[in-house]
C-alpha cells in the first residue's frame, strides 16, 4: 500500500457586494433582516463567496467565477452554499482534507455576533468541519471608505487544507 504525503495548502480569498434597499443580506449561509439587501448575481453572500475562493485557491482550481459564471443565467439568486459545496467536494475529489476556514466579514452593519453562532453551524455543516475548525469574525471600518458609508460589505476569507503532494 503506497501512502502519499499530504501537504499543508493555504487559500485566500475576497469578495464584496454592493447594498441596495431591501429585507436583509445572506452571510455565510445565514439571513439577517436588514434595511438593505447584497446586490449580486446569486444570493450575494459575500462570506460564502470569499470562502470559496479560498478553498479554490488553496487547491490552484481558479475562482468562483471559473466554475459559476456570473453570465450564466442558471446561477441568477444560487444559494453560495451550493458554491461552497462544490469548492469542499473538489478539495475532498483530490483526496485533500479541509483543516480549518477562516471569514472576516467587514460591516458597519447589520451587526455579526448575535448571528455568528448560527453561521458556525451552516458553514460546519457544508463543509463537513467541526464548528471548533470555523472561525467567523467581523470588523467595521471605522466608517471610512465604502463600508464605513455603508455602501457595501465586503468579506476575507482563508482556508488552511492538506493534499497529496504533486511529487
């Protein structure tokens, strides 16, 4: 039986949305009511979407927009959990393991950490992780720049997964 070696591969990855009037935004898989809504092409879940371009990232699989074309109609109002599934599911095709993940979401509002737990749960779930390998924070831009106006929110995102090495 021949054991391959996995190596430690770190992923990163950005996203941002602009907000426009509405209900409330999706962030990292969980709706909060909110004044306004993430303008975007799918759900706009920001956290979602940097996450999963830093699990793309950490395997060299492209980004978000490689494997779901804001151009094709079919991704119009996607749930970005299905996104994060499919960036898990490739992780995992390589015969890699997720080792942890790690958002930041940047907001003056609506405020993360009444709804943080419930993310935890959603992201852990998607991935397959222990809510213990999830990390979710936020931070306010200290109302400079278009966060700070509340013209947008943006989202970093990393991801730490072992893979067979390419050797």
């Amino acid at each position: 039986m021949t054991h391959t070696a996995l190596e430690p591969r770190t992923g990163i990855g950005y996203d941002v949305h602009r907000l426009v009037p509405g209900d409330g935004v999706w962030l990292c898989g969980h709706f909060i009511e909110h004044t306004h809504k993430l303008d975007g092409h799918s759900d706009a879940d920001v956290g979602l979407h940097a996450l999963t371009d830093a699990l793309l990232g950490a395997i060299g699989e492209g980004d978000i927009g490689t494997h779901f074309p804001p151009s094709d109609p079919k991704w119009r109002g996607a749930a970005s959990h299905v996104f994060l599934k499919h960036a898990a599911r490739l992780v995992h095709d390589r015969g890699g393991r997720i080792i942890n993940v790690d958002v930041v979401i940047v907001a003056e509002n609506p405020k993360i950490s009444p709804h943080r737990n419930a993310m935890t749960a959603v992201m852990s779930e998607a991935l397959g992780l222990a809510p213990s390998r999830v990390s979710i924070k936020a931070t306010t831009n200290e109302r400079m720049g278009f966060a700070g106006r509340e013209e947008g929110i943006a989202a970093i995102a990393t991801a730490s997964v072992l893979v067979p090495g390419d050797d």
